[in-house]
C-alpha cells in the first residue's frame, strides 16, 4: 500500500504544475498533520492582520482541522475538494520541515517556503555526512529517492535567521546563500511581548491545557520554575535509560522549592511507573506548545536541542546544558561548527552535577554575554518575525 500510494504521488505531481496560483493565496501546515511551530504562528499572524492575504491551513488530520476552525480560521483537509483546490492554486506554501506537511503530490508550480524548526547545531539534511540517515543524504539512493522525494525538492526560501548559520542552512538544502531568509521565528514573537498580548494570544488559541499550566506557573508559590526539553537521539527512544533518577530530582527540587517541567521529545517513550509518586516534576502533555509557556519558566535544561538559541532571547533567564554523553553524541551527529562556538550556558556532564548545580543556583545567564550571543545566533530584531515575513512574501 504504501508503494502504491507513493507511485499515485509521483503520477499525480507532474498535474499540480498546470494549475495557476493566486498570489494572494498562501497555504501553511506542519509535520504530522498538528498545528504548531513557525508556521502555526506566521499563519495566525497572516489571519489577522495580512486580510488581503487569502489564508489557509491544509492538514491530513480530521481534528486539527477541526481545531482551528473553532478558533475562527480558516482549514480544511487536504484530501477535501477544497482542500485540493486550495493547495493546487495557493502561490505559497508555508511549512515546517517539508513540503510533504500539506502534501508532495500536489506542490509542483508553488513557491516553496521552508520555516525550518531550529537553528543547525547538528548537521541536518545534505549537510549529514554519516549516521542513520547517510542513506538519505549520502548515498541517495533509489528506495530514498522514492519514498521520501519531499526531502530532495528545494525550498524557494529558508528562514536561516542570521549569516552565522545561512552558510550551514545554505548547504545543507543545496540553496544559494541568497535564498535564506535572514529574519527571525515566529514561534518566537510571543518569548518578548506585552504580558497583555501573550495572554490574548493564549485565550484565543491555546488549549485548555495550555492555559491551565500558565495559570499554575503564573499563582505558584515555587522560587523557580525549570523546564527540561531534551533533543531527540537517533539511537534511544528510552530517555531514561541512562542514570537518570527522577526521585533524587524530585527530591532536589522539592528542598529548593522549585518545580521542573519536563517534555520528552516525541519519539521518546515515558513508562508510566516512571512518574508515580512525583510532587515536584510534572510532566507536560504532548498537545501542550511550550512557546507560550516558556516566558514563564526561569531555567532551561537542555542538551543539543536549538530551543536553546530561542532562550537566549528572553532576559534575566538560567540556561544548563546537561551532557551526559557529549562524546557519544558527537560521534552519532557531528556538529556544524566546534560546539563551543555553537553553544551557551552552565555546562554539566553527569546527573549528580546536574543536581549540585540546581541546589547551588550557579546558572544565571549573564546579560551582556547571553546578548551578544543572541546576536550572532539572531541577527536581526527577532521581535517582529512574523511581520518581517509576511511583507517580505508580498513584496517577492
């Protein structure tokens, strides 16, 4: 079937270029069909404030485009009639990763603009020279080539943020350097508002469980609040398979009055005997965006994941990079430039470090250097993305 249904795509594509495209017709979606990252925010932005923009969501998901229509957007399926009209004669389509996030088949003719989802720590796309996916971007083979043609079809424009990464970004999607866009996230927008439009934002378009953990956080009684958002690993689905004990955390934070969130990547999978017993380490459900909630934690724990390059643009914030396999993981997915040009933060290399540093509180970010670092990593103001964007695209 799944030969089939790819077979059907490649039949298909080459009908997509016969369709004209309205200019003022932009399509946006995501991976797996959800609602979020860059093109969730960019796409909200568009709604309200580009009118003249003729906005839509496609999505292969039933429930999320049911979602957004109840926040009073614009969606439909993409396998719909008018799903499939409005992919065939949208001018651009926005998205998140690949074009396969609205859908392949139906792309040929559209001005493709990648949003990406994080600035390259890790060597990504053409740029990988080893690992699982070498398949892919190394030997690019025929069986790659068939089942995954999304990802050898060329964005018309990168969001590669500022010059210190539009080189790596630049090779690594086998784009002139002149098609990255050097402009800021729009998941971002909301880590720097007005405290009245974040909470508006939040309202309207977070869900319930959104906005029962930013009314948590925001009436807590706890000295500070961390957040733990680990980076995949190509070879471990299990998190905690490494010494990590989530007792001695709990334990930890419960003598410093803090409370740690912790959203595992998506691909890990949590036992639910890991949790039980918890009082000060709360898990946060998969349908939770962390980027509403971000401006209200204190401290980031991480490793490689480039939601650190979005921290730094918040002040008065503690950032720890808890690297417990450093060497391996260096090994596993080489790193674009030496990690130490790459990299920000109290560094700690096993888990009683990791605990020592939460009692001793020694991970504040010190301002001049977390903003000379946002800097480099951002270039531009990052505070108006979404508008920046929006213009650019009109303008085009």
């Amino acid at each position: 079937m799944k030969f089939l249904a790819h077979l059907i795509c490649f039949c298909v594509y080459p009908f997509s270029f016969l369709f004209p495209r309205r200019k003022k017709r932009w399509a946006f979606g995501s991976f797996r069909g959800a609602f979020n990252d860059n093109a969730k925010y960019l796409f909200i932005h568009v709604s309200e404030k580009m009118t003249e923009i003729d906005s839509v969501w496609l999505s292969m998901n039933k429930s999320t485009v049911q979602e957004i229509r109840t926040k009073g957007l614009v969606a439909f399926h993409v396998l719909s009639p008018r799903g499939i009209w409005y992919a065939l004669t949208s001018k651009y389509w926005f998205f998140n990763a690949y074009s396969s996030d609205i859908m392949f088949c139906l792309s040929g003719g559209a001005k493709l603009v990648n949003l990406w989802h994080g600035l390259p720590m890790k060597r990504i796309e053409f740029d990988i020279t080893s690992g699982p996916l070498a398949d892919r971007y190394v030997k690019r083979s025929l069986k790659e080539r068939f089942y995954h043609p999304e990802n050898f079809q060329r964005p018309d424009y990168l969001l590669a943020a500022s010059p210190f990464f539009s080189e790596t970004f630049a090779r690594s999607f086998r784009i002139p350097v002149e098609q990255c866009l050097l402009m800021g996230y729009p998941r971002n927008v909301i880590l720097n508002c007005s405290e009245a439009e974040r909470m508006r934002f939040i309202e309207k378009y977070e869900p319930v469980t959104t906005k029962t953990l930013v009314s948590k956080l925001k009436g807590g009684s706890y000295d500070n609040v961390f957040i733990y958002l680990p980076t995949w690993r190509d070879s471990q689905r299990d998190f905690f398979s490494h010494d990590f004990d989530l007792k001695a955390l709990d334990e930890t934070l419960r003598q410093c009055n803090a409370l740690l969130l912790l959203k595992p990547h998506v691909n890990v999978e949590v036992e639910a005997s890991t949790v039980e017993g918890l009082t000060n380490v709360e898990f946060v459900q998969s349908n939770v965006d962390i980027y509403p909630v971000l401006p209200y934690t204190d401290v980031l724990i991480t490793d490689y994941s480039s939601v650190l390059y979005d921290y730094v643009l918040m002040e008065q914030k503690g950032m720890i990079l808890y690297l417990y396999d450093f060497q391996e993981y260096e090994k596993e997915r080489n790193f674009t430039r030496a990690f130490d040009d790459l990299a920000f933060g109290k560094r700690v290399f096993d888990f009683a470090s990791l605990l020592t540093t939460i009692r001793e509180g020694n991970y504040m970010m010190e301002e001049d250097e977390r903003k000379a670092f946002a800097c480099k990593c951002w270039g531009l103001d990052s505070k108006n993305a979404s508008e920046s964007i929006g213009l650019f695209i009109q303008k085009a």
